[in-house]
C-alpha cells in the first residue's frame, strides 16, 4: 500500500529545501556538480521511499542524509579502487600478488554530517553565487540557478522558457563542466569581488521575472509561475544579504510590479492597459512589502542603484490613485537618475513615455526620433509602439499607422500583438 501524499510531499520539500540541501552537499564533498547529482540520486528514493514508508520526520534532514551516504559510497569505492592498484604496484614491484581487499574510509571519518543551521543560508548564498558566476553565459546561469537553487526540473525551465527539454538539459550539463573545468570553488567570493559577482545573481533574477512577467513569445502575457519562482529567489537573496541596497532595491521593484499583476489581464488573458486598470484590484499586501523592503534599500545609507530607481518609479506608480494623478514629474527625474546609473536606450524609452505624461507628446517625440536615428532599439516592437501612440496623439494618423504596423511585425508575444491591432484598427 503506497500513501499517494509521499510524492506531493518529496515536491514540496524539495522546492523548499533543494538550496540548502545541494550546497550542504557541495560544502562536504567540495565538487558543486557531485553534489547536485548526488541531490537527485536522493530525490530519485525518496519518490519511491516516501509513498511507500510515510514521510518521515525531518524531510529535508532524510534528503540530505541519504546524500551524504551516497557520497561516502562513492568516497569509498574510489579508495578502495586506488588502494588495491597500490597494493597491485608493490606486489608487482616486490615480486609477490595483492591479497585481499582494503577498504580506506573517506576524508573527514564516517561522521554523520550536521544539518548545520549556521552555515545553511552561507551554502544558499554561496550556491547562487556559484551557479551565476561570470564564467557562464546568462542563459545557462539562469538554467542553472532555477536548477539547483530554484528546484525546477528541466521539464519545468523548458517550459517556463518555451525550449526543448534536451536543450535545458545540454545547457544545464555544460554550465556544470564549465564550473568544473574553470575550478570555480564553492563558497562566498572575497570581498573584493562580491559587489560584481552580486550584481550578477540580481540580473539573473532579474531576467526571470523579467520574462515571467513580460513574456517575450508565446500566447500569455504574463507566466505566474516563472515570475513567483524569481519572486521567491529576490526574497531568499534579501534575507542573505541583509545590507546590500540593491537587493532589498530588486525585492521591492518585484514586489511592487507583482502587486499590478491581477489588474493586468482581463478575464480571457487579454492585456488591460495601466489606463484602464481597475486599481482595486492591486495586490496591496504586495505593495506594502515593496514599499517596505524600499525603505530598508534606502535605509543601508548608500543610495539607491538601478533597481532601487526603477522600484521608486513602481512605488509612483503603486500610490497613485489613477494615470491622471500619478506624480510623472518625478518618474521623469528618477528616470534621468536612472539613466545615469545604468544607461540604455530601453531607459530613454521609458523616459520618453514619462516625458509625454507630464510635458506632452511633443518632447516626447524628440527623444523617440533620436533613439530611432541611432538605431539600438531597430528589432524590437517596444519603439515603433511608443512613437505610434505619440504621433497617434499628435493627430499624425498615417505616420502612427506606419509605426503601429511596424511594432506588430516586431512583437512575439500574441497579447501584444492583438493589443497593437486594436490599436491600429482604432486609427481606421
């Protein structure tokens, strides 16, 4: 008789836990991709074991146990392996045969290994900064932080991104031989180099939201489970670094952009313009925690960077009661704040459409047209779209037509798309 609970149970503790359970296991063995194969070796039991014998006490403690044994085999086997081809040599070498087998226990003893709480949340830190360091290529440190950190399976980040499973999967194996072969260590990163090795966990958390809560291709507008997962992992981030400005600055950008998420379709998953949102429908716990963890970027002291900018113009956005009454003046500022912090042309952009708001289309269109001349936005609908609706307000139709035409050319996303031929179905 199996308990059909066993296998809900394994899911949960491992989307809970597998950080902690994965760096544990990289701390004690010292290879990050043993310990990760080793995680999923105990996965792979307790899916048999659980449903079979009843969840036991302490989950994650069972997980990691079963791990550490698995570990300690291989240890064993290895030098066991190693010291009969020594015994081998010197018989050979003394003229005489190996008689028997020798069984060397592996460094550190047979202790059993300590669900350490005081080191826990340094193997999570350690492990995110492991698993996004530089010398991966941003697809495969987002791969492999919704892996290993996350607790995604392939199944799971290839659907999330709209890829093939053996994609995912190639991507996530060599990002292992990668670290491998680069002799990346697991733990904390010196001082020196921790502010850009943090910088580059935040982007790829960024990312992730970023593609869950604007999806780039594809029939939804807005993936829940990707953006919760990036969500999650901006939370776990603050709480490990509890002064770094720019995390709690990602946390509250997160969490204020989450909070517009219920009033951003409407019942057939079609996109509802900030316009014309139903402002009541805003998640409110959300944007306390936003404002909250704002406050506390603010708080360590040392100004706010990219995120915490951008999450000042969300907080704008969160305690306006309408378009109509948002204080765009000061989204402006902020943006040109923003622009000299982290300089892009999606940054003017967005300047543009605040320019427009609280000076008119007019100045808007100025900063459109210059972007358009120097051609960095060229393959994406985000341009044309902007200066369509501009010249559209400017009552220069056929131009906006032009525009509006371009943009649903550009724009993979289905949602969008039919949100721009509307638009340009208005325009006739």
């Amino acid at each position: 008789m199996t308990d059909p609970t066993g296998r809900e149970a394994v899911s949960a503790v491992w989307r809970i836990e597998s950080a902690r359970i994965v760096g544990a296991l990289t701390r004690y063995t010292g290879d990050f991709a043993l310990a990760e194969d080793l995680a999923q070796e105990a996965l792979a039991e307790a899916l048999v074991t659980w449903p079979r014998e009843g969840v036991p006490r302490n989950p994650a403690g069972w997980l990691l146990t079963v791990g550490r044994r698995r570990a300690i085999d291989g240890f064993r086997r290895r030098a066991a392996r190693d010291e009969r081809y020594a015994a081998l040599a010197r018989d050979l070498a003394e003229g005489g045969i190996a008689s028997g087998d020798t069984t060397v226990s592996p460094g550190g003893g047979d202790r059993d290994m300590l669900w350490d709480p005081d080191q826990i949340d340094d193997d999570v830190l350690a492990l995110m900064f492991v698993a996004c360091h530089p010398v991966l290529s941003r697809e495969a440190r987002v791969a492999l932080t919704l892996r290993v950190v996350g607790g995604l399976t392939s199944d799971q980040i290839a659907r999330a991104f709209l890829q093939p499973t053996a994609t995912v999967q190639a991507r996530i194996t060599r990002a292992k031989k990668t670290l491998g072969a680069a002799r990346v260590p697991f733990g904390l990163p010196p001082a020196n180099e921790r502010a850009e090795r943090l910088g580059s966990v935040l982007n790829v958390v960024y990312v992730i939201f970023t593609e869950g809560s604007s999806v780039s291709s594809g029939d939804e507008l807005i993936r829940f489970d990707v953006a919760s997962e990036a969500l999650r992992l901006a939370r776990v981030l603050a709480r490990l670094v509890p002064d770094e400005p720019e995390a709690h600055g990602l946390l509250a950008l997160l969490e204020l952009t989450a909070a517009r998420f219920p009033a951003r379709t409407d019942a057939d998953g079609r996109p509802v313009l900030l316009e014309d949102q139903d402002r009541r429908r805003w998640d409110r716990d959300a944007i306390r925690r936003g404002r909250a963890a704002l406050a506390h970027a603010e708080g360590c002291g040392r100004g706010l960077g990219a995120y915490g900018l951008q999450a000042a113009i969300a907080e704008c956005h969160a305690v306006a009661p309408s378009v109509g009454e948002t204080d765009w003046e000061r989204i402006v500022v902020v943006y040109e704040a923003l622009g000299r912090v982290a300089p892009s042309p999606v940054v003017d952009l967005n300047r543009a459409v605040a320019v427009s708001m609280a000076r008119g289309p007019a100045e808007a269109l100025e900063i459109v047209d210059r972007l358009a001349r120097d051609g960095a936005l060229a393959r994406t609908h985000l341009l044309p779209t902007v200066r369509g609706e501009l010249l559209t307000r400017l009552g220069r139709s056929e131009e906006a037509r032009t525009e509006l035409e371009r943009a649903v050319t550009l724009c993979g996303n289905a949602r969008e798309r039919g949100v721009l031929e509307r638009k340009l179905a208005d325009l006739a």
